[in-house]
C-alpha cells in the first residue's frame, strides 16, 4: 500500500509575521494531519519552487501579485488564500466598510453598522486612509478638537467617536470558524470629559496596545467592569463573518466590534484586516490546521 504524500501549503509572509504565526505548535500539528508548512522565498520565482496545493500569502505589490498569476496559470488546482483582488478591498479604510450596510442579517435582536465617516463632531479618531498592514497604516488618533485636526497628516479617514464601555470585541474569522476575544479600548468620552482635555489630539498605534499606555487608568475598567462586559452573540457575529466572507470573498481576515453605549443592541464594525495576528487568538493551531485540512480534502475530493 503506497503511503499517501502529504500536502504541501507554502506561505509567503512578511518575518514579522512568520515569526508570529509559523510556530512549531502549528508547523507540529499540521504535519500530523498530513499537511507540510513550506516556506516561500520572496526572492525566488514562486513557480520555480511548487509545486504547492496551496499557497497562504500576505504580500503585496505588482510583483508579487505576478507571480501568484504565473503559479496559478502553471497550477490551476492549487488553492491561493486569499486573491489579491479580494484583499485589496481591505487595503482602503473607505471601501473596506461599505461592505457593511448591504450584509444581510437576519437578526431580530442585534442590528449591526458602521461609524458615521462625514460628519464631524468631536472628538472622532483620525486613521490612515491606507490599511496595508505597515507601522504608518496603524497610527490613528483621538482628536479632541480642530487645531487637533489641523495637525494630522493627511490622507486620513475622520471616524465618529463612539462611546462603547471601553472594551472593543476582535472577532477572528478562518473560514467557517469565528473566534471573539474581548480587548480594552478607548475610554468613554463625555462632555465633561472633553471640558477637561488640555490637548489637541491623543496619537497611538492600534487599539489592542492601549493596554500599556499609562495615560489610561486602569481604575477606569474597573468601574466599567471590564472584565463584567457581556460578549456578543457568537450566532450574530458568525452571521456577520459569514456575510462578509460572502461579499468580500475571502476567508482569513478579522473585524473589530464596538457595541454603541446610547443604544441598546445595536452594534458597529470599526475595521477590518485581512491575516490578522491569530496568534493571539487562543488555540489558533487546531483552528487553522481543521480550515487547511477542509480546504484540500474538499477540493480533493471534487477532484479538481
């Protein structure tokens, strides 16, 4: 009985990424479903070192984008995840929510939209027009007023301000599968408090890493109860990711909830990112190998 090859899926990312994702955890459990993580050399022809019965990329560029043709015409059964056409959606903070209002979600209990982007009405948070993943696409800023404005760089997305208990909700799609983690986020802003400001605008990078700024006290989430905040319904956010995946055309991305504090069930998407950082995401591992396994068995099966 001739043992069956196992499958090959490369992946071309960026070392910071490689170095978070490609842990021997994955790599380990992977081979043991009969799936070998192959690294791609950016620097080599894609074609040259197939072949792969998948490819899991996060590069970008004419170059790249390429050679994923070159391959996929000299490999036409091979799975790319995902296609840089549907990625590129997410590389624009406009396009990638107007997607939102057209999702069909058949919910009579939670409603879901997004920020108003127009109108300003302080404070309202400053964001790289440009989301491709690079240090500059995460600086943002919470602007407390217009010299505030005035000193950001453009081109930038102006996004309400809205007040959401100060924890924001990253939910983690692969697939089918979709994970929710709680995170801390802005503080509330009340009229009160922007009285109070005695600066222009508050810069960071990325919500996730408000955690460590020392401007936030950590009482606040306390008398918020942080850790108290109730999770939305996992049936309504895989509702939401499976619409998204429908009309983004794509499987491995994550969006980022706020849940409105002025009304009662109604909640906002704020961003979106294509191959986010599921390491973070607790038993990542088996998450990713069951999406890989499903992928190529499926496609197996059919016989393409």
């Amino acid at each position: 009985m001739t043992e069956e090859k196992p499958f090959r899926v490369g992946y071309a990312l960026l070392m910071k990424k490689q170095s978070s994702f490609i842990q021997d955890s994955l790599v380990n459990l992977a081979r043991s479903r009969g799936i070998d993580l192959v690294p791609i050399d950016p620097n080599r022809n894609l074609t040259d070192q197939g072949p792969f019965h998948c490819v899991l990329h996060k590069l970008y560029g004419d170059d790249w984008r390429n050679q994923l043709n070159e391959f996929t015409a000299n490999y036409p059964n091979a799975v790319v995840l995902d296609s840089p056409e549907s990625i590129e959606r997410l590389h624009n903070r406009i396009s990638m929510l107007q997607v939102v209002p057209d999702l069909k979600i058949n919910n009579q209990t939670w409603t879901v939209g997004i920020p108003k982007q127009i109108v300003l009405k302080f404070p309202v948070i400053a964001k790289p027009l440009v989301a491709d993943g690079s240090a500059k696409s995460h600086k943002m800023a919470l602007v407390y007023n217009q010299e505030g404005l005035n000193s950001v760089k453009p081109p930038v997305v102006v996004q309400e301000f809205v007040n959401h208990g100060g924890v924001i909700f990253k939910v983690y799609v692969v697939g089918e599968s979709v994970r929710c983690v709680k995170r801390k986020s802005l503080p509330d802003m009340g009229e009160e408090e922007l009285m109070r400001v005695s600066e222009d605008l508050w810069a960071f990078s990325q919500v996730s890493n408000l955690a460590r700024d020392e401007r936030i006290d950590d009482r606040y989430y306390k008398r918020m109860h942080l850790d108290n905040a109730e999770m939305p319904s996992l049936n309504f956010l895989t509702q939401i990711a499976g619409e998204l995946r429908r009309v983004m055309k794509l499987n491995l991305f994550n969006f980022d909830v706020i849940k409105d504090s002025q009304l009662k069930n109604h909640y906002l998407i704020v961003d979106i990112n294509y191959f986010p950082g599921y390491a973070k995401m607790p038993g990542y591992e088996t998450v990713f190998t069951d999406f890989l396994c499903n992928v190529l068995w499926n496609k197996q099966q059919r016989g393409v």
